[in-house]
C-alpha cells in the first residue's frame, strides 16, 4: 500500500468515527456551552466539518493566504444539516485524496496569514496535521461535551463507559 492510500484508509476510518460523535448530538443542544470562551456544540461540530474543506485545498493547491476578516466558518442550523456537510466534505476529501500521487504528497505547501508565511511543510504532513490530527483534537473535546450532556459517548479506539463489548 502506497503512502496516500495509506492516508485514505486513516481518513475513511477517523471520519466514521467522528461521524458516530457528531450524530449524537441533538438540534436542542446545538446552542449549549461548557463555559462561556467555548464553542457551541453545534459550533464546534461546525469547526470539525468546516475543517474537511481544507483536505481538497490542500490536496489541490500550493499554498493557502488566510485572511481571518474575510472567512466565513461553516454554521450548522440542524444536526442534518450538519451531518449531510460532514458527508459531502468527506466524500469530496476522498475524491480529492485520490488524485494525489505519492510525488505530490512528498511537494511542499504553504499557509500563509495576510500574506505572512505561517508556515511551509510537506503536503503529506499538512494532510495529516488538518485532515486527521485536528479532527481528533476536537473529537476529543465533543466527547467531553458528549460527556457534560448526559449523552451516550460513542467509542473511537476502544470502549467507552457508556458502550460495553462483553
């Protein structure tokens, strides 16, 4: 197995469990917050689909120039909504993943701020960083809001107290 089906596999497999996350939640908790500097949930579900667009941008282009004033983060209005994003984005990431040759994945990519170079790394490493290690960074955090609700907390490397396996 060659490096990008490698990545495709590990994205197909954190996006089903992310997925099992984020069908948890329900319209009337989307507003609900642990303290007033956190997301919503229905905020930080948003944040964790918004960030699957960024597998196609960084797939396909070179570089990225964010500009915070001008970006226009993803809102969920419902918890269909959010999950037929989640999908959509998903499907498009792995389109987008499959398209990647091994020689591209190895190129470099850049992020730049307003124009300021914030950073230039392997494309591979950038994948990883925003497609997976970020998803399961705010994963994690759904799963203590999950918690903090009174909801079900689903497994995503193994059991949780609210699943049993035996």
């Amino acid at each position: 197995m060659n490096r990008i089906d490698q990545l495709i596999a590990e994205f197909e497999r954190e996006a089903t469990t992310t997925r099992r996350f984020l069908e948890r939640l329900s319209d009337d908790k989307l507003e609900w917050r642990p303290h007033a500097k956190s997301f919503t949930a229905g905020g930080l579900a948003s944040h964790i689909t918004d960030l699957l667009q960024f597998v196609e941008l960084i797939s396909g282009t070179d570089e990225m120039d964010f500009d915070p004033a001008t970006y226009k983060p993803y809102q969920a209005t419902s918890v269909a909504d959010l999950l037929k994003a989640f999908d959509e984005k998903v499907v498009k990431g792995k389109q987008a993943l499959a398209g990647v040759s091994d020689e591209r994945l190895a190129g470099s990519w850049k992020l730049k701020i307003k124009g300021r170079l914030f950073f230039e790394k392997p494309r591979a490493e950038v994948l990883r960083d925003f497609a997976l290690s970020h998803q399961i960074h705010h994963r994690g955090q759904m799963s203590v809001y999950l918690r903090l609700l009174d909801i079900p907390v689903p497994s995503a490397y193994g059991p949780t107290a609210d699943e049993d396996f035996m």
